[in-house]
C-alpha cells in the first residue's frame, strides 16, 4: 500500500493572512474572532479571515501577463482567491514542487471544494438584479408609457391576478405591494412590447457567411452597440434588467477555486470540487489518498474555501439555533450557546510518500493513515450516534490502530448541545487517557475550511512535539461533559502524547469524516 505525505499546506484564516500567521497564533489561547456588524451593530462575534489578493502579485505577474492579476480581482470571487492564496503559500515549503506538479501531467490532480459557495458574489449581483428589475418594471408601468394601465383606469375592469394599488397597502409591506403592482402593468405594457419588437431585430443580427469570421464578429458587436444605445435614447429606458447580472456569477461557480488553481500551477490532471458541509476536507482528503494509493496520481492539490461571514450565513445560522448571540466567545464544551462563523480557506499538496521524497521533498508535519466516511441516513442537522462512531471505527480499522493506541483526538465540537453526545459517542470507543481538543473557540467554524484549519493545528503541534493550547479554561469546562471524560487541552500547552491521532468532522446532513494520522518517525 502506498503511503502518503504532505508536502506543502497554506491557510487562510481569521488573524492568519498566512500559514506561518497561522502557526505562530496557535502558541496563544487567546480566541481570534471578532465584532460582525454586518447588519449594523449586533451582538455576534465571527471569524473573518485576514487577506489580501496584492501579497500574491509578485508571483502571479512573474507567471503570468500583467492583466492576469487584476482580471482575477475583478472576477474571481473571494472564496477562490482565498484558495489560490494558500496554494501559493503551498508552493514555499518544499523548493520545486510547483515544477514537479508540473512535470508530472495528467498524473497531477486538484480537489478544491467549498462548503457554502461563493454567496457574496450571488448576493451582491442578486441585489443588482432586483434593483434593476425594479426600475425597469417601475419605467414600463408608468402611465405615460403603458396604454394598457391608462385604458384601465377609465374602466377599473377586473383582471385576473391583479394586485393592490401599493397606496392600499400597509406601509410595513409597501415595497413588496409596489414591486408586485409595478412588474403586473410592466407585463402588459404596449409600449413595452414594441421596444422588444426593436430590440428583436437587432439581437437578431448575426455573422455573414462570407469573410473572415473573427473580423466579422467584431463588427457585428460594434453595430449591436450602436444600436442599442440608439434604442435607449429613443426610449429614454433604465438598462434592461438582464443587463444587470454580471458574468461573474457563471465565473464563481463550486468548482472554480479548484479549476483556478489548476490554471495558476499549470497542474493538468483531474480537477473537480468535493462538496461535503463541515466534513468536506475530511472527505477530499480521503479522495486524494485513495488516487494516490490506486496509482491514479502521484500529487493531489485538496483543499477548501469558504467566503467570509456575511448577513446571508450568519441569519441562516442563527435561525437554525446553532449560532451564539450574546457578543462574547463560546467556547466548545462549555455553556453550549452555539457557534461562530468564520471564513478562509486551507489547501495541503499530497504526495506518493516514496516518489517525492526520493526528489528529495520533506513531508510535513504527520502522516494521514486513513479516512473513514459514512452518512446518518437521518436528520438535517442533529448528528446521530451511529453514523459519526461508524466513521471511527472505519478509520481505526483502516488504519491498523486499536482504541489504546490513540494519544490524542480533536473534536468536531460546535458549542451547541451536540457537543455531549460527540465526546459520550468517543468514549464508547476510546478508553480515558484520550486527550481531547476542541478549536472552535479559536477560529470560529469555516463551514468546509474550519476541518482542515483543525487538521493543521493537529499536524503542526505534532510537528513541535506539543498539542497546542485551546480558550477553553479548566473551570469553563461543562460539568456533564466533564463526568463523561476529563482529560482535555486548556489553555496551556500539552505535550503530544503517543500513539496515532484522530480528527472527526460532521457535517450538514448527516455527512462524516474521520481521520486518523500518526507522527513521522524520528
């Protein structure tokens, strides 16, 4: 069986513009969330990722043309420059592997998955959308411009699926009521029709048959221009709504933080976006070990992105009672009052352990031994007990490693009550000398990236020998909790016990991951 390293790894993280940001904040137990305010002033704390796309120009405009970095400015979203930040920052630990990925072709792949999208980009081209959609309907409804609402008025006529006049409405609702009254008249605007029957002919113009075609189509899009522009003076119309939606949202689809970095490593194989909730790194990581160990690649580029917290996410999550409120840090395994979002992304560089370090790569931090990945089968949100503990018997199995031979394991841990039923679940398969970290309290929960930002404080620590600290205090821990296990890392500290180390992740919808991994022998 071939085994497998890690070769180069990046984060994005709160108060992590880097990965080296990222290890030296995991010495301290201090919490690295902060003020939202995204809907003016609240009283929620996030983790909103440190970044930004210039401290990566340099490398880009040494690669590419000088257009390329301000075309990834204006079209890529934020979860996929994330991405392409910590592949960049991937490339730095081991000279050369940026030109091994390279070399070696098809036999190269990326798996770069997202847990929520890249909502801001739909957000903000959602709201252009309706803002323009609301003035074109506004325009065409307009009595000097519709012949269909003057006939009306003088006979007041019923007609199916007519809404109120907005001036009826309650001013609570007044906006909806306008939009409604606005879009019904606009759809029955004559007027409105003969500016289609215009614009028709126009978009109907296409490419002669006879020329050079590229030429062709240049002029083609030049009259096109001409004139609409024409069209919109003659009306005197706002531009049409769907003149509004940006490209960008086809641009920043699931699968384009992983199609990007492709593109900047020049990497030519497999290349695909692994979907899994919380569980997402997890299950890409099992992917990238099970192509490895087939033969079917060399390298894997996997990693996650996820945007940074914004109204749409963290409304959601609050309205599904798994957010904390109360402007101060909840931390897992405490008073269970809910989590934190947070955003950022994280990337590893996989490899066949023989071939890259008979290159003379240095893996980094531990090995990953196996994966286990199962489905509840059961509830939206609310893990099951079978589902998670089937993944840690999975794992141990696959990875040869009995329950007494685990020293350390990092708990999904969100702060919601679930957090009693993971550690009871553990300790059904794992005997009391377990030592147990929870880092939710720390970075917050990315929804795909917090996984991996977990995994990576598990690895660097046992790269220094040592489990780093965690906010958690001695005597914030829960008192049930604490009657079910009591050996945790607080906020000092710890060495790495030893023995193989465990990692479990559950996500959204029932979904699982565990993994387990083992230091690199002196």
């Amino acid at each position: 069986m071939r085994r497998v390293g890690i070769f180069g790894w990046g984060v994005v993280a709160p108060r992590s513009r880097n990965i080296e940001a990222f290890e030296r904040n995991l010495s301290s137990s201090e919490s690295w969330l902060s003020p939202f305010n995204g809907f003016g002033p609240d009283n929620f704390l996030v983790g909103m990722p440190e970044f930004d796309l210039a401290d990566y120009k340099p490398w880009i405009d040494a690669r590419f043309p000088g257009s390329r970095f301000s075309q990834l400015e204006r079209k890529m979203g934020q979860p996929t420059q994330f991405a392409i930040g910590a592949f960049i920052q991937s490339l730095a630990q081991n000279p050369g592997l940026e030109q091994e990925l390279q070399a070696l072709g098809p036999r190269a792949h990326v798996y770069v998955g997202t847990g929520l999208g890249d909502l801001p980009t739909i957000r903000s081209i959602s709201l252009d959308l309706y803002r323009a959609q609301r003035r074109w309907d506004r325009f065409w409804s307009a009595p000097e411009r519709n012949g269909a609402l003057r006939k009306w008025r003088e006979t007041q006529e019923a007609l199916p699926g007519l809404p109120p006049e907005p001036s009826t409405v309650d001013e609570a609702t007044r906006d909806e009521a306008e939009d409604a009254w606005w879009h019904f008249w606009a759809g029955r605007s004559p007027e409105l029709r003969e500016y289609l029957d215009e614009l028709r002919e126009i978009e109907a113009i296409g490419v002669p048959e006879d020329g050079d075609v590229e030429s062709a189509k240049l002029a083609v899009i030049k009259e096109k221009r001409t004139r609409n522009a024409r069209l919109q003076k003659k009306w005197m119309s706002p531009e049409p709504p769907w003149n509004a939606v940006s490209s960008n949202v086809l641009w920043n689809i699931h699968n384009t933080p992983a199609s990007q970095i492709s593109m900047m490593g020049r990497i030519t194989g497999m290349t695909f976006a692994p979907v899994a909730a919380c569980s997402s790194f997890g299950y890409g990581l099992r992917l990238a070990i099970n192509a490895i160990q087939l033969g079917q690649a060399k390298a894997v580029v996997m990693g996650m992105t996820d945007p940074p917290p914004m109204p749409l996410t963290v409304g959601g999550f609050y309205n599904a009672r798994v957010i904390s409120a109360d402007a101060a840090v909840s931390k897992p395994l405490t008073a269970l009052r809910g989590t934190h979002i947070a955003g950022g992304s994280v990337v590893w560089v996989l490899g066949d352990l023989e071939h890259f370090t008979a290159k003379g790569f240095k893996p980094l931090g531990m090995e990953p031994i196996a994966v286990g990945v199962t489905a509840d089968a059961d509830h939206i949100i609310t893990p099951s007990k079978e589902g998670p503990t089937l993944a840690i018997r999975e794992a141990l199995a696959a990875a040869g490693c009995a329950p007494e031979d685990v020293g350390s394991w990092d708990l999904h841990a969100t702060a919601t009550p679930g957090d009693y039923l993971e550690v009871q679940n553990l300790r059904d398969v794992l005997p009391e000398q377990v030592l147990i970290t929870a880092r939710k309290g720390t970075f917050g929960h990315g929804m795909s990236a917090g996984g991996g930002w977990e995994l990576t404080a598990q690895y660097l620590g046992y790269g220094q020998g040592k489990v780093f600290p965690t906010p958690l205090k001695e005597a914030e821990l829960n008192k049930q909790i604490s009657h079910v296990h009591g050996r945790f890392v607080f906020d000092e500290a710890v060495e790495a016990p030893a023995g193989c180390a465990g990692k479990l992740s559950m996500g959204v919808g029932g979904i699982n991951a565990c993994v387990i991994s083992r230091p690199w022998s002196k």
